[in-house]
C-alpha cells in the first residue's frame, strides 16, 4: 500500500465513522474505568484517548474509575492486612482516610493525562457539592464501617460542569448523614450516575472480554442480549461468579432508562472505540430494545 | 489483515485525527465546490460526506457552489450562445434569468444530497436577507449586463443559520443597486463570505491537483507558500494561466484574515478529509504564517 | 381638502389601526401567494408592501408561493406539452427540473422585491432542512411521476427564521424518501405550514373576491362562515368548481388549530391590509369561532 | 368617496407610514407633554393614543409630564400665593408635599389612560430607585427651597421597564442629598433623561405652533434648524421669551447626543403623528445634521 | 464586656442567623406595613432598615403599605368630613383624588428612605400596569362610590422588578372597569398580593402584638396557630373586633398557598428582624403545616 | 439583660451589619486558611460558618488551603524525614504522591463541612482543567523536585462553577509542562487565585495576630497600612521574619488589582466576621488606597 492509499483508506474509515458519531451526539456516555486497564500506562492512556476522541465529536462522557487493588496496597503499607466480609472491605477510620487518598492519587492522575490530551477534566468526589449520598451498607447484616450504598445523587455539579464542556472524573466516595466520607462500590457509582443523568451508555470496561456461558470457552462469548435473555441468564444460572453482580449492575441500569450497558475488555487497545464505531461492536451489550432472530444466541448458549 | 486488525486499524485512524479534530474545533470553514467535482454524482456524494463529517467533529461548514457549466449548457437550450468578455459570462436579463435558475438546481441537488446525509443545509443566495450586495462590474470598460462585483457581505442569515446548526449552501447570486440579481463569480464569493465571516480555513476544489510550476511536470507542485511567496509567485510570473486569478484571491483572503486557503483537486475523493485530517495534506496551502525551511521549495522552482 | 386635513385623515386612519395591530401583534400569519395578482408588478408590490407593513408593526407573516403558469410556460419552451390527470401536473423528471428552476426565479423575484422594502426575506424550498417531507400522490391510482403529498412539515428552520427577525418566502417543493424534489399544491404548503407553525391566520390571494353562492352574481358572495356552515356548504354542494379544494384546505386548517382562514381576491390592491385593518374585512373568512346571527347569511344563499 | 374608495385610502396611508416605521423601529423617544393638551381630556385621549400606537408599531417611548397649573391651584386650595423668583417655584416643604401629590394625580389618570388603551405604562417619579439627583436651584442667588438642578439620571430602571415592554410615565420630581423630594423642571427633565437613554428623538408638545421669529405672524414659522441656525437665533435674539429656555433645552439635548428635537402644538389633534408620519411634519424640529439649502429659511426669517 | 467581647458576640448572632437567612434565601416576602409604624419616623426608619436586610440578604420584599389616618386628615382639610359605612370610606370622586395623591407621598416617602439605605425601591399603584384590578364593592348593598374589592392581580410589572433587584412599594390603589382609581383596603392588598406572587411568607405590621384570647390580657396571646385552630378561632368567636378581617385574610391567604403570616407589633424596632431571626419569633404566627403538642395552646386559651 | 432585650441586641447587631453587607455583595473573596485553625476541629468548623455566612449574604468566597504539617506527618509515617532547601520542602516523585494524598484528604474534609452547612463546595486541584500552570522553582539554584512556581492561573472552571453558586476549594497543587503534578505554596496560590478572578478581598488567617513591629509587643501591631507604607516597611526590615514573603505577597496581589488584603489570627473564633462586619476590624490590612492620618501609625512603629 503506497502512502496514498493509506491515507485514502483513513478517509474511508472516518466516512465510515459517520452514522455512529451522527447516533451519540450530544449524547451523555458513562465509562466505568477500573481493573487491569487502569495500571498499565499505555493502556490507561489509549482509553483516555478513546474517551477524548468521543468528547470532541460531541458525545459528553463522565469517567468513573475504581482503585481496589492500589488500596489495598496502601493499607498493607500502613501495616494492616486488607479484609473483605462478602467481598465487600472492612473499613474503619484509617481505612477509609487511606482510600480517600489513594482514590484521590488515582482520580488526578487520570485528570492530568486528560489535560494532555486537550480534554479539561476535573476531578470529584461523591462529597463534592453533596453530589453522592449513602447509607451504611450491611455485609451479612454486620457492620464493616464505612461501606455505603448509593441512596441518591444529585446531578446539578455535573450538569453545571458538562454544560460548560468539561469532564467529570469521578472517584466512587458517598456522603454520608453526618458528611463523613463511606467507601462505595465503583460499578454501583456508575450505574447510578448513569441512571441519574439519564446516560445513553454506559461502558463496564473490565478485565474480561464480555459474559460467557462458559468462560473456558471463548465461543461462548454472548455478544448481546436484551433484559429478557439477562433476567433469563440470571435465573438459571448460565451467568455467574464475578459476573453475576456487574450483570445485576447492568439490568438495573437498563430497567431504570439506560438505553445501552456494554461490558468491554479494557486490556484491548482502543476498546471503546471498537465498541462505538465498529457495526459488530465487541465485548457484551445489554440493552433496552428487544433483539430479533436471537435464536442463534441461545442456540449457542444451550448446544 | 484478519477482522479485529482491520478494525484496530481503523480506530488507529480515528485516534490519528484526535489533533486536527482538536485544532478546528468550533472554527467555520468555507468549501468552494465546483468543476468536475460537481458533474460526476460519486464524486459529489464523496465530497458532501466529507462536509458531513466536518461538520459534525464540530467544525461550522459552509459550502459556495458555481455552475458555469451547467448555465452554459441551458443558454444553449434556450437557443443562444453562451459570450464571454476577458473570461466573463456577457450576461442580459434572459441569461441571468436562466443562471439563477440553474444555479437554484445545482443548489438543491446539494441540499437534497446533504439531508440524505442527516445534515440540515440551507440554500441561500446573495439575495436572501440581501445577504451579497454587488456593483456592476465592467470587461474592459464595456458593460457585459448583470456580471457583478462583490461590495459587501452581510453575515446576519449566515450567523443565524450556523448559530441553529444549519449549514448554509450558497449560490453565486449577488443583489444589485435595485434588488435585481447579479452573475458573481464563485470563487469570489467563496472568499468574501470566508472574509465576512472570520473563515479559519477557505478551501477551494477544483479541477487541478493543486499549483504548479509548470503544470506539465507534476514534481513542480508547490506544497505550501506564505504570503511573501504567493506574491513572489504572482509577481514573477511563476504561476501564470487559470491558476492566476484563483491565486490572487487566496492572497486577498489571507489579508483579510482567513488563516489558511488550499487548492485542492476535487477529483480526489475524500480531498477534503485528506487536507483536514493528514499531516501532509494534499493539493497547495497558502498560510498566513511565515513558512519556515522553505528553501527546497524554492529549489525545486527556480532549479 | 387641504394639506392639513389631509395629513389629519391620515393620523386617524392610523389610529384606527390600532386595535387590529394589537390584537395580530406577535401573532403569526401565513399568505398563500399565486394567481394573477404575481403576473402584475404593480400588483406584486402592492402586496409585498402589505406584508412588509404586517412584519412592521409586530406580524411575523411567512409566504407561500406558486407558479403553475410560470411552469407550464417553462415546461413549452423546453418542447413538451404540460399535461395534467385529475387537475395535477404530470411531472417526469425534466418537468420537475424545469418546475424547481421556475419556483426559484419567482421565489427570488419576490425574495429581491422584500429586500428592496427593507425587509429581510429568505427563501425556501421544502428540501432546505429537510422543512417539508412528502409521499408519492396518485391521480386517480396513476403514477404521474414527482407530484407530492404533504407528509410532515418540520418547522426548526422556520422558528430560526422568524426568531431572528427574517421573513421566510416557501416554494412548493417537497422532499421524497430518496431526498428528490417532489412538486407539491401550493395551498396544500400553506395550509400544512400554517397548521405546523400554529399560524393565527391563513389568507389565501386568489382571482375571485371570495366565496360565492353563485360566482355570476357578486351578490351571493359569503362574508364568513363557521366550520359547520363550510361544511355545509361543502357537502350541500352550494360551493364548487375550482373553489372546492380551497375551501377543504380552509376547513383542514381551522381543523387543525389555525383561528382563521381568508380568501381575498389578490387582484385588489392592498387586498392584505382591507382585510386586516377594516372592520368588515374583505372576501370570505372562515373562522373557528361560531358566527352569531348568521341568519342573514343563510337567507341571502337559500332565497 | 364610497365604502371601498375610502377604505383604499386608508390602506394607502399605512403604507405611506412604512418608511417612518422602518425608520423609528426600535429607537427610544421622549414625549415631554404638558400645557394645554393636558387640561384637555379629549387632546389628552389623542394624544396617548398617538404614543400608543407609536408603540405598538416597535417605538419605545417615555412620556415625561408637567402640572405647573394643577400644583398652584392647590397650593391656592391649601390657602396659600403661588410665589415664582426667576420663573422658578418658591417651594417650602409644604409646597412641595402637594407638588409631589399632584403631579403624582397627573401621572397616574396618564398611566390609568394608558391602561385603557391597551399599554402597560408604569408610573414614576425621579424619587423611585434613585433615578433622578438633583442639588439644589438657587433662584439669582437666593434659596427658594425644594427647587432643583438635574445632576444625574440613572437609567437602570427606566432600561429594566423598557426591555419588559412596559412604557414609562414620568413626573419631574427630583431626589436630593438627603433623599428628600426637589421640584424639577419638566422640560429639563424630558431632556435630562432624552440623554441618559440616548433617545432618538424629543418631542415638547407645547401650546404655541413651533419657533416664531415674529410670534404674531404666522408666516415666520421655522420649519427647521441645525445646531448653527439655532445657536444664531439665541445669540443675535431673534428667539426670545418663553421660547428661548426651551430652545436652549433643545440645544443641550442636541450637544449631548440626542439626533432630533421637536417643539410641536400639543394643541393640535395627533400631532405626534402628523409628526412622525408626514413628509414635512409640524412645528420646529432642531436636528443634529446640518440641513442644505437653509437660505430660503434664512430668507424668510431675515426678509 | 470589652471590645473584644462586645464585637465576638456580633459575630456569634450572625452565626446563628446563618440558618434563618437559608431559609429563607430568594424567597417573596410581602410586607404590610400600616398603623402607629407609619407616623413614627424613628419607628419608619427602623422597619426599612429591617426590609433593606432582608432584601441584602437574599430575599425578596415586597411593601404594601397603607394610609387611612393621613387620607381623613387631607379630606378634613378639603373642608369634608370622612365618612365611614360598615368601616369602609365612603369615597366620591374628590376624596379618590385625595386619597391617592395622600398614598402617593406616603409611597414616595417610603421609596425615598429606601434608596437613603442603599436600596432601589419603586413605587407601584395598582394602576401601573393595570397591576390590580377591581370591582366596585358595596357596603351593606349601598353603592359609598370608588371603593373597591380586588378580582385579579397581574404580576409581570412585579415579576419584572423584582427580577432587576427592585424591591415593589405598593400603594392600594386598584383599577376599575374604566381605569379609574379605587380605594382598597391595604390589608387585602397585601393578601392578594402574597397569593399572586406565590409569597413564602406575609406578615402584618400592626399596632397589637398579636392575637390575643383577651386583648386586655397579655397571657392569653396566641403565638401560633395552623388552619384548623384558626378557623376554631373566628367560628367560636375566640377572636373578635379589628382582628377579625385581618384574621380571615391570614385564613385566605394560607388557603390560597402563602406557607405562613404573621400579626407582628410594628411599633417594637426591628421586629421584622425579631421575627424572621429568633427561635421563638414574636407575635401570631398562622402556619399551613399543622402544629404538634397544641394543647398548651389550647389550655391556655380555654382554661 | 431579659429575653427581650437580648434579641433586640441581636436585631440590633444585624442592622450594623448592613453596610458592610451592601459594600461586599457580590464580590469574589480568597480566604488563604492554614496553620493552627485547620488543626482545631471547633476553629475550623468556625470558620467555615463565617465563610457560609459570607456566602449566603451575598459574597462569592474561594478558598485555597495547605497542609504542610499535615503532609511531613505522612511523609514520616512512609518512613522519610522531611527535607527543606531554603524554606522549600523538597518533593521527590514519592513525596509529591503523599503530598497530593494529604491535601485531598485536607480538602475533603473541608468540603464535607460545608456540606454539613448547606453549602455546596467543590474540591479542586490546580490539575482539574488544567486550572494552575507552574514551572519547576528552583531553591538557591538547586533542583528539589516537584516544587512549582506559577506561571498562569486559568479561571474557566472557577468561574463556571461561582456562576452556578458553589464554593470551590482549591488545594495548592499545580500542573507541570508534562502535566505532572507540582507542590506549590499556598499563600502564592491564594495571591495568584485572587488575582486572576479580580477578588475584592484577600484574607490570609495565620498563627499571629497581624504584622508587628516587635512581634514580641503585641502594642505595635500594625493595624492597616498602603502600599507606600508597606514597601517601606519591607525596605527598612521592619517587618522581617517569616511574616516578609506574606508581606510581599500582600504587595503583589494588591499591585495586580486586589483591593485589600487581610491577614488575621485564625485562632480567633469567628476571625472573619470580625473583619467583615466591625468598624475596625482584626489583624493586618493592607489597602489599594492611600490611607490618611497614618501620622500615629508611624509614630507607634517609630518611636
């Protein structure tokens, strides 16, 4: 291929870029942002790239990011052993004082990079602005300390802050009733950021490459599925392990006014842009509208 | 190549446009659309795809068509013989009659072609809103009827219209002392609208793959010149023939503000996004910006 | 009657405008233009001053134009014979070609003549912003070729317009599935337009002063009528010929939310301001509103 | 003249209007209304309705009032001698609390007349948020009390009501160091505020036809002067008497850039009108431009 | 106490106002201000003190105030003896004269203070901009002339000031069928006021402390009531005398969506202050919620 | 003193507060907080009550914070001795991590209270929108790290997020050429902050008491001085110590258009309303204006 034909089959993938940018725009997108992605620099910058290229042809996407595994780092650092009651971390005082900042480091490194892109981003808190607010989350009906669960989030700082055209990167910290800062979920954050803005999207990017029947087997990947086939898959157990919450995750999402849920591989290259503006797109969709001729899905999946 | 590679290709391209999409972000851009360009329809349909996606990247499009061709074609029908004076259009009331008329076709084609395309384009005239006020312009003295010269642009429909979202398609039809219409010559009219309207970029497409030397060696192509060089270029004789005229008017629009004009060959198809969107560009740029290290330029003229 | 009784004369009438300037003020109103009354310069700027004074003192008026004879006229020149099936023009693609051009030269005739009154007219055609969709119209089960049937009338471009203080001036072209052009009834536009910008009043210029009982006998004409008496007189077979489709337009307007609706005859001059400005008015009205004390004009048509 | 006739003629004026409503449109103008036109209940409803229909046709007027001749009557009534030094009001505080209540009794049966005519017009005083600061007038060196000298207008009210459609009514009462009302003079007031707005146009409808070399001879009537003729007839005093403060306010509005200053019979029936809406106007207009071919004036006055 | 004391415990009260100026921020106040306040200067001076803090704060006043003992006093100095017919003014045309230009300096008299402390108040009739309209009100089914009861109130002109930060002094002036002036009682002013403007609060300046079981016993004031007790209250004849009425238009007013009203001592300095920035408030609060643990109130009252 | 007597003492102290509140409304003000008062939760908490107080009367408050003692305690915990070179803490990639952590967890919590208050505050580093730019500073010509000067202050989001009323707290971190994150001091952030927003107030609360001629004698405390007398102070050595680069900050901000600067003990509870709303206020000011009869001001420093 000489130089011309190179660049003429750039052209041709930009032309061929059209109807998805057409179909997003203007359209709020919510990027779950965490896992194996988020440690490797060259990853983490490729997603970023992804994310500041879907900004500037006019989708307005927030970021939610994770920080599980640099905590925990953390915490041992501070001489304590990490501990999880139902997977969920016990956290005290010092705990959460370390999560905080460990969330912090991780949130301002992603705002940084975005700078060098172009992108304004600009980092938050569940607490800023009172955006995120909690209730003590029980594990196994035991207190574990500051673990919260989502109770409402009150969108007017990032209404105000899309509106003028930056972006939100949001660190999964609630509020609690007497302001003190509670531990949450980061698939939970963004699902119910995504609810509350009333997000057209919104992207798990994760550390495997969609749900399968049989994660042993690569065939089995189910490319997507509608809320019937999702309860169906909950229910007789053909989704499980890690899987089963990030999918309740998604359904919740879906039946409370997100049109599409995509669960990526973060570890791929350019993931998000393969999701928006290839026509097969890649990973799992869950979505909103019901699928035609899914035969083949099930025939797949029950062989 | 298998799938995922081509596809990985492809988001590689779109990641590659991330800067030039940054750098014209918001800014309007006048499309001067004619010649061949106009006459083959895959042709039309590729540069009409290309302003699409131009414009929804955030750029703020605005296309000036010609027709010369087509108006000729009709004055035949209509059992004259087209005349010219010092290459203009001897135009009595009959022929500017029919000009306007072949110019409103040729108009809404690309309104027609550009909805298809999910855009929303306005055809315009120099009349609408009075929008393009001329005075007569005279062939060597002689009064050649309704060939006008542009006196003033007024922007008020143009910024209303792009303001909404609109991308304004304008025939070269200009408004007389008594609101008659006036023949205007497209290239100009693409440059004054570009002046008018603070343009960040005048492009024009035309039947030649840029500015040469001497066109018969297609190694004389002159890749960029500033100002100093343009008028070298005018000045010295360099560039002589059709070229000459079009030349003069990059020149007068780069001193009037627009920051860049390019020639480029509208055959090519998708020129548009291969000026936009590569390093080198295609076709000849004339910038306002001093060019530094153009010393194998001149070599490569004057050897 | 001197100078000074004269100027006094002319302060009262004004005053006497007063009332119907406030009660159209803000209000928008379209006028179907054709007839006879656009064959007569005289005339035609007789009728764009009315519209300018309406946009002056606070009317935001839209125009809808024809130009059935203009095009028959075109249609001869280029050597074909019109033909019509049911009273609609067959239209081949050449015919619609030719009946683009027509509309547009009279569109900017009318389009230059506002500007000259210094008001800032933009002209349109239902293919700019996609404004008017159409269907394909048979003529009694016959394909007779590009002949549209109102669909949907998508009124973004036209709110922009009037907002910001331009008058738009509507050719009769729809937009087909495909984007081509179809030729579409001029007072099927204005009636469809008027219905979708939720226009106070309709008024249609034609070549008759009104609705008549008996067209031979000047005194059966109709002042007004309600839609039960235009019903009526529909389905009693009082009103026919050429004036039964205006009359069905009159009453799908007043149906679908329009006050009023005028037939004038455009041939009088300032027909637009006797109507608006003097208490009787001129031609027929129908209006939304139930007319009391219409006895005497059932008694003038059933005597 | 039959019905048609007479109702043509009508129309014809209001097109006659166009160029004068085109040329006003949107421009602020001052009435300064006093004298005898205010006694007059019927020349009061003319009146108002001139200024109402001045602002339904896009004018913004503000009508500034007097009420010299109420207030001594009721000072005559509170059993006290009107006393003038200099022309100006003697006021002591009680003079001034029955000032402030008549003029405030003019002002609203204008505002309430107004309100019959379909205009929201707002009463106001100079007093209401600080609008007009005075300091106090000394009358040939001696304090007359509660008399005062404009010092500044704040327009920010008279903006905010402006923009919201509603048409002052103001009385000329001033607000002195201490808050307490001043005794203002009307004209000054009228001018005063002209200047502060940047009004269009001021119009002082008084009781005398215009500017009179001879007031007794009807003939020497001057039609119009620029800033030169008017300095001239103030110098070499060929203006005098109650006359000459008024040319003198005129002159200041004039060199404080408002464009054109009428003095007009507030005595003849629509005078505003015949003002705005004739060729020739009435009374003595004192323009910003200066006027060519002035020597017929000159003649006249100097013959 | 030293200085330093003295001053930190300023600081200290304006801490615990913090929670009261929250409360109430951008929330429509209107003030009826009336009685023994009125003609006290030092009393009139410290209640707009207290207005103007509470417009610098962030609310939104609104003043209605009245005027009874000033219009007797002016009618008996016309020579007339003010007349009374089941307490309301018997009102020919002369005394409307008097008592609007009376209302008027006291309007002005308030305005003028306003802007001494730094606030831009305007005074207002209910003519202004056909603001409050009436209906002739009867006394005991005798015509006693310009006496009227309110039908509407159109809040634009208030709206409008309020939104450019002026603060509306209304006087109780409201505008017959022909845009006459009517007398109409300050009290129900305030009410229809408060209820057009959907106030948060309205509060009755008074020359009593408040409700009282047995006037002539300070114990048995009531500080607070809701809807049901206070309906108790006039059907029982607990309340009686001159707080009847104002005790009905507290009933309507809360019935018509004012959250709460308040009967407050105007002759106490700063009693607004007292009301809106203490625990316990002063006077009788009516409150749409309704209050628990009433049974000490009720104890009281009937013991 | 009685119930009542106390309340009306309060009324009182909120008259008093009036022009204080009229001069500040609002006006952006910079409070630098640091030292002992961020250390003492009831100190800290009384702060923030004054800043929401200052907020909800109409002021626009931006708080920038430190956290030096804070940051050595974790730098120590990590298992490092804090390093300094000439006053400047020395910050290697690992430090500079801790540093970003502590000054999150610093703003957090400052964050969270005023939530607690009911205001909505916004945690912000110079990173979020690329808000503050530094370059490396160097410590005597020595390289120590990520320790930044600032070169330019970008109030996009600040003023984004004031116009939507939230308070921003900004923790003094800035964005290096590769956007890496930089320690920068937090005097030099809260003085280049004011500048950049043009904030009518700079208050700096500190450990002392203001700036002291003999910090040992609390008798020459130096209650306000301009820029005349503060140079010469700095001249003449004397205001020396750690209290010189405040000094010359003060300086600086008033030299680029902040109108005072305030430095006061933050030890004091309530330190800001004492300055805000007290005649003589607290502490330190230095003024814009020129300040006169500082006769006796010179004669207590120099005697």
């Amino acid at each position: 291929m000489d130089y011309m034909e190179k660049e003429m089959l750039k052209a041709q993938t930009l032309i061929e870029a059209l109807p998805f940018i057409q179909k997003f725009n203007g359209k709020k997108i919510v990027v779950k942002y965490g896992g194996s992605a988020m440690l490797d620099d060259n990853l983490k910058y490729s997603v970023l790239k992804d994310v500041a290229l879907l900004k500037l042809i006019g989708l307005k996407p927030i970021i939610v990011h994770g920080g599980g595994k640099e905590i925990s780092k953390w915490v041992r650092m501070s001489g304590k052993e990490p501990e999880f009651v139902n997977g969920l971390r016990v956290t005290d005082k010092d705990t959460m004082e370390i999560a905080e900042m460990v969330l912090f480091k991780v949130n301002q490194n992603l705002v940084g990079m975005m700078g060098k892109l172009g992108i304004k981003a600009v980092g938050l808190s569940g607490k800023d602005a009172e955006m995120i607010r909690v209730e003590k989350k029980l594990a196994g009906g035991k207190d574990i300390g500051y673990v919260g669960q989502i109770k409402e989030v009150n969108t007017d700082l990032l209404e105000s802050l899309i509106e003028d055209d930056f972006v939100p990167v949001i660190s999964p910290i609630g509020l609690g009733e007497n302001n003190e800062g509670y531990n949450i979920n980061a698939d939970d954050t963004a699902c119910a950021v995504a609810r509350a803005v009333g997000a057209e999207k919104l992207v798990f990017l994760t550390d495997i490459e969609g749900v399968f029947v049989d994660p042993m087997d690569k065939r089995t990947l189910i490319p997507e599925m509608d809320l019937e086939m999702a309860h169906e898959f909950v229910d007789k157990g053909v989704v499980g392990g890690g899987m089963l919450p990030k999918l309740n995750n998604c359904i919740e999402a879906i039946e409370n006014g997100v049109a599409r849920v995509h669960i990526l591989d973060g570890r791929v290259e350019h993931c998000l842009l393969l999701e928006f503006f290839t026509e097969k797109g890649i990973g799992t969709a869950i979505l909103k509208e019901p699928i035609f001729g899914k035969d083949d899905i099930y025939e797949r999946i029950y062989k």
